[in-house]
C-alpha cells in the first residue's frame, strides 16, 4: 500500500481523532463522516485498556487538571475509550466512506482487539518506538504498520524498523517531535530527508502537534508522503488536544495544500512563456520613436514600445531587433515587423 504512493508521489493523509470523540460512539462516526468527506485517506483511533496498561498505583493515582474527566488518572482515562464493541462499528462506517480504519494499540490486549477486528492500518506511537517484543507481535498481524519516531534515538528507530522489514511488513516511519502542541520552531522538519537516507526502501511521513497547516506542505516538499494530523470538531472544547488539532476547514486545506504542491513545481514548459493572455491583450509591441527612412539601423535610442489590438514584435524580443537595418522608411509610433528588417 505505502509503497505504491512512491510511484505516483501521492500523499496519504491520516486524521488522527485520538480520543477526541471522548468515548461517544455517536461523536465518533461524525468525526469519520467528517474527515473523509475532508479528504483523509485513513481514519485513527487509539485502543487501550486502561487497567493493563497502567500501575494500580499509576490507575488510582488523583489527576487535577483543567482538562480532566474524573478525580483519578485512571478513571479519566476510561472516561476518554471507546467500547470494544463500537470497533466493528467504527471499521463500518470508515468503509462506508471510502476510508481506511486505522487504530494505535498501546498494549497487548488492545493489539488482540484490533487483531480479530482486522483493522486496515495499524499505527506504533513514539511511546512504543524500541518496544520490540510488542513491535514483534504486531508484525504478526501482516498488516500495514505506520510507526512514529517522536523522542526516539537512531539506534531505537533501526532496531524497531528493521524487526518490521524483516517480517515483510509494508511500513511508513513518521518524523515526529513529541511536543504537545509543538511551536513552528520545533518542528524538526528536516529530519525527515535523514529518515529517506537512512531508510531508503520505506515510505517517510510526517507526525506533527502544531496546530496550524504549513508543516504539511514543507514536510511534502522534504520528500513526506504520509501524514497524520491531529483532527477535532470544536477546538473549544475540554481536552488535552483539541487545542493543537485541526477542525474540518482547518484540515480540508491541510489535504489541499500537500496535494497542490507536487503541481506547483513543475516548471511551465518554454513554448508557453510569454504566450500568456495577459501579453496577447496588454503586452507592448516594437514600434519606432521617430521617422525612420529605409536603410536606418535601429538602435536602443530609436525604439519605444506601444500597445495595439495586435501584437506585433513584442517589446520583449528587442534584443533580435537592435542593429537590424530598415528596409523601407516607417513613420513615427508605427509597429515594426520582422519582414521591414533586412535579414
């Protein structure tokens, strides 16, 4: 799958919903409909369980925050998951709108749920970058993997890439800054040709927490084809990353812009320049200052420009005009044409 963006430099645009949808099934399959009709190719989730992942002491711990959702971590956290059973949903819904469903699992019991569900992309977070028995066992899956590099030293990244190619999986590493949100000056964008360098047979990308559009684009430019971009329906509301995430408009040109930039660099071919509209209408012909008899040379002093409802010698080609020699007399502000030159 990422491999095939190499041939036609096609970007593949992830909206990352997290937990976003603050475990309401009915909020997460607007943010599907929303972000596909916005031009995301894949859609992701994140998948935990809580009470695995953390300590009893990290689950019970109290958490007083602006943006929490109960009185203890663990609690929160809870507050923040989708059932397992809105999965089979969700996937649903994300075929239904000609998107792929795509989910982080942050531990083995979640990974055994995306598992059964068959997702179509699963994704490897910076926190697991260097977990190489969880790594592994995601190989299994044969399934496409998108890992992020954010706060990972090379050594992690090869270790945890090449576990990765040496099962065959089809992988995209994704540049990324752990900063949350991450200011414009962080953003680190050139490390992605050191990822193309370093690891020429994969497909780099971009993961970025800066809340606004332009790192998309740059990061294309650099040689990005996969991107993810935290997505919300209202950044005004409580949470630790609606703040830093796109609205729908906010992404849609975010999707328009990477998509523009593989045409803004061509360079318009030579036999169309100076044939522009703009000259045909409004461009100045060749015309002489003074009366001129035949036999005159024009020169730089004996020449203006005017314009006329017909381009003549556009002003534009004076240098294969100047030291030509007239072979008829022209009258003053007269437009001058290559057959009144002798050759």
């Amino acid at each position: 799958m990422f491999k095939e963006l190499l041939i036609e430099n096609e970007p593949f645009i992830i909206a990352e919903v997290g937990q976003n949808h603050q475990g309401d099934l009915d909020l997460a399959r607007e943010y599907i409909k929303v972000f596909a009709s916005a031009g995301a190719n894949a859609v992701k989730f994140q998948t935990r369980n809580n009470k695995y992942l953390f300590s009893d002491e990290a689950y019970k711990a109290p958490y007083e925050s602006e943006n929490a959702f109960a009185e203890t971590y663990g609690a929160h956290r809870e507050k923040l998951e989708l059932n397992p059973h809105f999965l089979p949903i969700l996937k649903e819904d994300c075929m239904k709108y000609g998107v792929k469903f795509m989910s982080t699992p942050f531990d083995e019991p979640s990974l055994e749920i995306l598992k059964k569900l068959d997702a179509d992309i699963i994704k490897i977070a910076s926190f697991d970058l260097g977990n190489l028995p969880l790594i592994n066992r995601i190989s299994k899956l044969s399934k496409p993997v998108v890992i992020s590099v954010g706060g990972g030293k090379i050594d992690q990244i090869r270790s945890s890439v090449n576990l990765l190619l040496e099962n065959g999986i089809d992988l995209s590493i994704l540049h990324c800054v752990s900063e949350y949100p991450c200011e414009f000056d962080k953003l680190g964008l050139e490390n992605i040709q050191t990822l193309i360098n370093e690891f020429p047979n994969c497909i780099i990308g971009s993961s970025d927490h800066f809340n606004g559009t332009l790192s998309g684009p740059i990061a294309y430019m650099l040689g990005a084809r996969v991107f993810e971009k935290h997505v919300t329906l209202n950044r005004a509301w409580k949470g630790t990353d609606h703040s830093f995430a796109l609205e729908p408009e906010g992404f849609r040109k975010f999707v328009r812009d990477i998509k523009r930039v593989r045409y803004m660099l061509p360079q318009k071919p030579n036999t169309e320049i100076g044939q522009e509209k703009v000259f045909k209408k409004l461009g100045k012909s060749l015309v002489v200052l003074n009366d001129l008899s035949k036999g005159t040379m024009l020169t730089i002093d004996n020449l203006s420009g005017k314009i006329f409802n017909t381009q003549y010698i556009p002003v534009r080609e004076s240098n294969q005009v100047i030291g030509k020699i007239l072979n008829r007399d022209i009258k003053a502000g007269e437009p001058i044409n290559f057959n009144d030159l002798l050759s």
